[in-house]
C-alpha cells in the first residue's frame, strides 16, 4: 500500500483549440484531490481559439459544423445564464491552471515528449485528447489511463453513446482503462453502465459525464494505491464507431420518438 501522504505527479492529455468544459471539470476535480499533484494538461491542436474551434469542427463534422457550434454556443450562454456560479468556477478553475495549461501542434513532437518527460509524472490521464503512441503514454512511471464513454468491447470508437441508444441498448456506460496501442482496446480498470429508460440524449449524456468523473477519480484513487485490478478485453467482431452523419441523427430522433410511443402505448 502506498503512502497515503504523498503527492502524486499526473499529466493530463488532451485535444482541441480550448479546454472542454468537461476537461476543466476533471482538472477541477484533480485538484481538490489533496494526493494528486496535477503538473500540465497538454492539448494537441494546430490553432487555437475560436478560429481553431471551427476549423476543427469543419473537418471533423463537415456540413454539421455550423449546427454543432450553434448549439455549443447556445449552451454557453443558457449556462452562463442559469448556472453564473459553474461558470465563476471554471473561470476560477482556467485562472488557478493558467501556467499548466500547454497547447502543441503535434503531441508526440520531441518538445511535446520532452516537456512530459520532464514533469517526471507518475500516472498520464487522457480526456477526449487525441489516440497516443507508445512513446507518450509509456512515460509516466504507472502508465496513462483513459475515459471512454462507453462500455467496450462493444461499444469502441466515436460517439458510443449515441450509437448504443440508436442500437435500442437498455444501457450506455462509461470504461476506465490503461491506453494501449490499439484504440479503446486497453485493460479495462473499471466500467459502469446507465440504465436509459425513456430519457432523451443530452440527459443521459449529462448524467454519464457525472458518473464517468466519479469513476475515474475512483479509478485514479485504485491506481495510485495499487489496488487497481486490470481486465484484459475479450476479442469482439464489434465495429469500430464513428462520428455520427446527418442522416444518423435523423434516424436516430425517429427511432426514439418512436420507442417513445411504443411504451406509451403498451404502458
């Protein structure tokens, strides 16, 4: 059992032209831990800012971009309105992180690895950052882990909960695992699932980032203490998901107000 008063070095890897509110959450939580010692978060992209956003979201979502900012842009503001003190909070959070906060082109460039290297951190943890290779996720004495919302093997790739609920599965989860060379394939450290009954997509979105940062400190916690049990993944012919299209999301609106009136009707 590990020294329960020690401090823990971690680095946290991420993606994207502004940290996520859900990373500043997780970094948030990291650093109320009073045995975890949060050194940098390191987010991989090629500009950043606003411009950055939409660049990324043009090449990732093409002619959905501007329907995903608009809504990114609206929840903004209905937060800010509704919620002015979780958005004091995460200004205060961006404030207190202001100095670890690093933004690189290219996360496995030498000067990426270099400043990792180093922090001399004892654990990685990646946050909707983008797929690490062996000579960034080796670095840190205990490994890195990752978050992914959704319950693998079956479920591996982009976007799992909204393709679990289009499947018509009972159930979304959230795994905590080791990053490995293959995506989403890694020693599961811990999984849970959320049972989804007739609520719609954000909610159960919402609802599984709660759940999804509560296990993953749990996880973090487990590691740390090296009480941590590893699961080795099960092969699966499962396919790999991704990034939902227009016409995904249309169906997928169908079939749910579908579902919907179905257990209306049988109610």
């Amino acid at each position: 059992m590990r020294d329960a008063s020690r401090s823990f070095p971690v680095v946290v890897f991420t993606g994207g032209p502004v940290i996520d509110a859900q990373v500043l959450r997780f970094a948030a939580r990291l650093l109320e831990q009073p045995n975890i010692r949060l050194l940098a978060i390191i987010s991989e992209s090629p500009i950043r800012g606003l411009r950055g956003k939409i660049l990324d979201l043009w090449i990732r979502r093409g002619l959905l971009a501007p329907a995903i900012l608009l809504r990114d842009i609206v929840a903004t503001v209905s937060n800010a309105l509704l919620s002015p003190v979780s958005t004091l909070n995460r200004r205060r959070v961006l404030e207190q992180l202001r100095d670890r906060i690093h933004f690189v082109v290219d996360i496995h460039a030498v000067e990426s690895l270099r400043l990792v290297k180093n922090a001399e951190p004892v654990l990685g943890l990646v946050y909707g950052g983008p797929i690490l290779r062996p000579e960034l996720y080796t670095i840190p004495r205990l490994g890195t882990l990752g978050i992914h919302h959704g319950i693998v093997p079956l479920y591996r790739g982009k976007k799992t909960t909204f393709w679990a609920m289009y499947n018509g599965e009972p159930d979304v989860g959230v795994t905590i695992q080791r990053i490995s060379s293959n995506l989403d394939a890694g020693e599961i450290v811990m999984q849970a699932k959320l049972s989804v009954d007739r609520r719609p997509l954000p909610r159960i979105r919402n609802e599984l980032n709660i759940v999804g940062l509560d296990l993953y400190l749990d996880a973090i916690t487990a590691v740390l203490n090296s009480s941590a049990i590893y699961t080795k993944q099960v092969s699966s012919e499962a396919p790999l998901y991704k990034d939902p299209t227009a016409m995904d999301i249309v169906r997928f609106w169908g079939r749910y107000f579908v579902r919907l009136m179905n257990r209306a009707d049988g109610a």
